[in-house]
C-alpha cells in the first residue's frame, strides 16, 4: 500500500480537519473555533497523507515571526495540526511529514520551526527541543495576600475598568504588541490571529462565566489587561468560587500588581487559577506565601533549528562569544559539521569551520538552549552537551543566556 503525500487543497480542507479531529478524540469544535482554523490555514504551508481518496495523516505550518533575544523577531514555521489516522500507524508516515515539511521551511528560507506538543516524546527524533516553560498555579486567596506597591505612583494611580474581550479588543492588542520584542518566544500577531483569544465556546467553560476583560488605565492609557471567567461555587462555610486568568499583561511592573490585586480580590471566589505564565512571573514575588499557591512548571514550546548558521545568527547573545561548535543533525543532514559563532549584545555571525571544535551537541540541544531558557550548563549535566575546549561550556551558556525568561502567550 502507497500513501501519496501532497500539499492541501482548500477543497479538501473539512475531510483533512475530521482527521486531525479524531486523532485527538474525535469531539467536534464548536463551529467558531472550527471556522477560525479553517480562515488561519495557510493552504500552500499544509500537508496531507492520502491513502487513495482518504486522508490518513495531517501537518501545517504556520507562517510566524518570533521574538528571539536581543529584542529581534525572526521568521519561524509553526508547525501545527501533526497527526496520522490510527489505522495507519507505524508506516512511517509522520517521519515522512516531517522531514517534507522541514525541507519546505528550509526552502522558505525560515531559520526555525516550532511547535507545542501533545506528547512531548515524540519530536526530540526529528531534532525539536524544549525550549520554554510555563508556569500553572491556585492562589489560595483566602490565606495568601498580595503586597503590592501603593499610594499615588503605585497600584491606587491605576484605574481599572471591566468590560469585555471583544469590545477591549484593540486596546489589549496595542498593549501584547508593545510587550513581543521584550520577552524571547511571543509570537508578532498576524492578521486574524487576534481573533484567537476571543475564543469562548459555552460548552469549554465548565460552568464558569463568560470571559470578561478588566483594563488598566492611568491617565486614560491603557497600560495592561486581564482576560478572566469567575466560577461561582458554594460549600457548607459559604461563597468558594474560583477566578481562572487566561490572559495578563502589563506595560509595567505597578499595571501588572494592580491587575493580580484586582483578581485576587473577586467578590464570592477563595483561589485565583493561573495558567500558563512566565516561569519568572513577577506575581510570584507579590504573595505573601509561595507554597499555598501550589506552583507547577510544564515544557511550552518545542524549538528546531532548520538552518543552523541563519538562527544563531539571528539573535544576539548577553556576553561575548567565540566558540566552534560541532552539529550532530542525521534528519537533516546540511545542518551537520562545525559552525563558529561569534557574537555579542550587538550582533553575531555563525559561518561553517575547519577549526577544532569546543563543544559537541545535537540540533535539538541547540534548540533547547536557543531562547536562553535552557543552559548549556544543566544540559551538560545530562550529558548531552560535551565540552571538548576548557571554559567553552561556561563562556557559551552565559552568552546563550536571556535576562528574562522565554514564554509563549498563546498555543497555535
């Protein structure tokens, strides 16, 4: 049996959907969600794996701009929708996907793909390393407090007002666009993509409320947002309702503390769920009693390098760096040999090399460490980084280093 593997038609978009759908449960979306994907696909970018006239294996690509350090933000293939039909397993049809797809970015001239993972295990093989956290928490807002900053230049200058995603929806938009190119891993948002946090099917909500938006304003600028839904919830000793944030953001330290305090003082709630935040967020540092916020820390995105010398070059490093690294990448094999980067706070370049190399590794450690969230250190650790030069391995991992934590905002 031959399986055909072809780019998609928009005519086959709604059969290629069904796939992906049952592979992972087979629960249909709700009809906005599904109509939003189906506007977002970038049809030229997306695979399908065909067996005679059924589809039997998905894969997309979106085309992205990703914040790397140094404040730069550098083309990246989303790679998305990734599933084969249980029926059709273990044919090789998702290596095949991936290496096609891989080619094709390389092609576009896109020095990166990344991805988010349902199964983690899966993507180490062809080359895609974990490369940023994110943090999940339950502030328990009966027995944690907040101290935050007051008076006139602190959180009481903020005036906050509640209204809805939708109608906030260029106010919030103005405000993530300001924040892209200060935090490595945010995605730049294309047209269409705003659309994606205003997203609340009824039957997601598990009895909370619609979402709501609660803006931070001083001098009638906003200057941060919060998208929320309160779950209303009642035990023998009274009101026990929980606050879920699904999105936060501040154009300063004082926007942001107003907004947590805001949350974490609902009328008839007693715990603030926090999903997937920065793992350097600053409200960690406002509670008065970490352990009641039961912290938990979960890999995010996935980085591939598909053109090794265009994506260490297009980013800038924290401390000066002359290193020769030699590249182990069998799946896709012009990547593979000795590079020599030299770079700084300004700049860098990356160029092939003849000269001894000082570190070993393998494509998906560079990826890992590429955002500055992983150190070549800890990776090392794990015996996946060799160091073959003394001091090279200190010298790379701080120059490879970022002040402030990677984070995606939003899955794709």
């Amino acid at each position: 049996m031959t399986t055909e593997l072809r780019v998609l038609d928009a005519a086959e978009w709604d059969d290629w959907y069904t796939v992906l759908e049952r592979a992972f449960g087979g629960v249909p979306e709700a009809d906005e969600e599904r109509k939003l994907w189906q506007e977002l696909t970038e049809h030229e970018r997306f695979l399908g794996a065909w067996d005679g006239d059924r589809c039997v294996g998905t894969a997309g690509a979106f085309s992205f701009r990703l914040s790397v350090p140094g404040g730069r933000v550098v083309p990246a293939a989303g790679v998305t929708m990734v599933s084969v039909a249980g029926t059709h397993r273990r044919r090789g049809i998702l290596t095949s996907m991936m290496r096609r797809q891989l080619e094709d970015v390389r092609s576009w001239g896109e020095p990166l793909a990344v991805l988010t993972a349902s199964e983690p295990v899966i993507y180490g093989r062809f080359g895609y390393g974990a490369a940023t956290f994110a943090a999940h928490a339950t502030i328990d807002t009966t027995r944690v407090r907040l101290e935050v900053p007051e008076g006139p230049e602190g959180v009481d200058g903020i005036a906050l007002r509640v209204t809805t995603p939708t109608e906030a929806l260029d106010a919030t938009e103005a405000v993530y666009a300001k924040l892209v190119a200060g935090r490595p891993g945010m995605l730049e948002r294309r047209p269409g993509w705003e659309r994606l946090g205003l997203l609340d099917p009824p039957g997601d909500r598990a009895g909370a409320s619609p979402r709501l938006c609660v803006l931070a304003e001083r001098d009638g600028e906003v200057v941060g947002y919060a998208h929320y839904a309160v779950k209303p919830d009642w035990s023998f000793a009274g009101a026990d309702g929980s606050v879920s944030v699904h999105q936060l953001a501040g154009l300063d330290p004082v926007a942001e503390a107003a907004l947590w305090r805001y949350l974490c003082s609902v009328d008839l709630t007693a715990r603030v769920k926090v999903h997937s935040r920065p793992v350097d967020d600053a409200w960690q540092h406002l509670v008065t009693d970490i352990r009641r916020c039961e912290p938990t820390l979960r890999e995010i995105l996935f980085v591939r390098l598909v053109d090794v010398g265009g994506a260490l070059a297009a980013r800038t490093y924290q401390a000066p760096v002359d290193v020769v690294v030699e590249v182990a990448d069998a799946f896709c094999p012009w990547n593979e040999g000795r590079w020599r980067l030299t770079g700084d706070s300004t700049g860098a370049s990356c160029v092939r090399t003849d000269d001894p190399a000082d570190l070993a590794l393998s494509v998906r450690e560079l990826g890992a460490a590429y955002l500055g969230g992983v150190s070549l250190v800890s990776l090392a650790g794990a015996g996946r980084v060799r160091e073959l030069r003394d001091g090279a391995l200190v010298e790379a991992s701080v120059a490879f280093g970022s002040p402030v934590a990677p984070w995606l905002p939003h899955t794709f």
